[in-house]
C-alpha cells in the first residue's frame, strides 16, 4: 500500500571544501552544544562534525555523522578531486568498526548529526553559524514525500550497546538499574 504523501522539510548543510580553512570552529561547536550540561564543555571528539586535515596538502574536509554501520565494507573509495588525492573512506559519514571518528570517547555509542535540532530557537545549526568562511551553508526546502519512521536516539544507543555487550547483559543491567531507582 502506498503511504500518503506528506509535506517534510529537507535540512540540507552545503559543504564548500575549498573554503574551508581547518579552523576546526565547528567541531568545537557542536561538542559545547552537545555537552551536559550544555556548554560545559568542548572536546572536539564528541563533535558530530570532524574535520580531516591534511595541511600539507591542503586538504580539509569537514564531514557530517550520519548513519552507524555495524560493519566495516569489505570495499573502500578514495577520491581524486582537482589534483587532491582524499584518504580512504574520507567523505563517508558513517559510524563504523574500522575507525574512531563519530563515537563517543568514553561510552563508544555512535554520534550522529541532529541539526541542532533539540533547540527549536536556533536560526541556523551551531556550526553553520560558527563558520566563519561561509564554507558551510545552511539550506531548507520542503518537500512532497512519505512519512518515514526514524529511529530516536535511544533506540540507535541501545541497538549499539546490544551490539557491543549482548542482550542478556543489557537487560541485566537495565533490571538491576530500575531496582536501584526503586530503593
Ligand atoms: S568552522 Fe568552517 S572553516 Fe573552520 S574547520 Fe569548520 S568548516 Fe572549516
Ligand atoms: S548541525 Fe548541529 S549537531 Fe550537526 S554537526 Fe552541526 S552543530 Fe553538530
């Protein structure tokens, strides 16, 4: 059956990597708005945003969490862009087993861009508005679209840690947590 069709507003970030510069403002950001309690503290390796920098070369790539990947692929991609050779998987967004980037440091769950989206007074995403280049751009449009279910952030922490510790031990911990906050 076909569901119906809604109007969705799609968020889209432009990335212009010649104008990026490496300042790293992003990722600093975004950890401060993601931090509890918010804007506590900076650490770039909670940011949803990282920037690949390869100064020698020239090269600065911010690039977005999205999805986690459970796996690594068995095949990769590398880029030649103008001249620029990019490493290895260096535009992919994923949360994935072969490296550290869009993981939380202390926990390990996967870290996946929100937009900003828990604070409905921000005109632009935080990061946007850090930029100071203009290498990244803000853009909404609306669209015609079926209604698609998203995961909430919970479920995608609790399919991580069921991963990473099995089923039995996390509903263990679950159980033995919710008598403690029984007491
Ligand atoms: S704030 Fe802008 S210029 Fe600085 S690293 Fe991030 S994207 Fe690049
Ligand atoms: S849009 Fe918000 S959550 Fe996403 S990377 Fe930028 S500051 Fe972080």
């Amino acid at each position: 059956m076909q569901g119906e069709k809604k109007k969705k507003i799609v968020k889209t970030i432009k990335v212009d990597v010649d104008k990026c510069n490496g300042c790293r403002a992003c990722e600093v950001a975004c950890s401060a708005f993601h931090a509890t309690p918010q804007y506590s503290s900076n650490n770039p390796a909670r940011s949803r945003i990282r920037v690949i920098r390869e100064p020698l070369r020239d090269i600065y790539v911010p690039v977005y969490a999205g999805e986690q990947a459970r796996a690594e692929c068995l095949g990769r991609d590398k880029y030649v862009i103008d001249g620029k050779e990019y490493e290895e998987c260096a535009f992919c967004r994923a949360s994935c087993p072969s490296r550290d980037l869009f993981k939380e440091p202390d926990s390990g769950l996967p870290l996946k861009c929100d937009m900003c989206e828990s604070d409905a007074t921000l005109e632009k995403p935080l990061c946007v508005q850090w930029c100071l280049v203009d290498a990244l751009t803000y853009e909404e449009r609306e669209e015609e679209g079926e209604e698609e279910a998203q995961p909430e952030d919970v479920e995608i922490g609790l399919e991580s840690l069921v991963d990473k510790y099995g089923l039995e031990k996390v509903l263990d911990s679950v159980a033995r947590m919710s008598l403690s906050k029984k007491d």
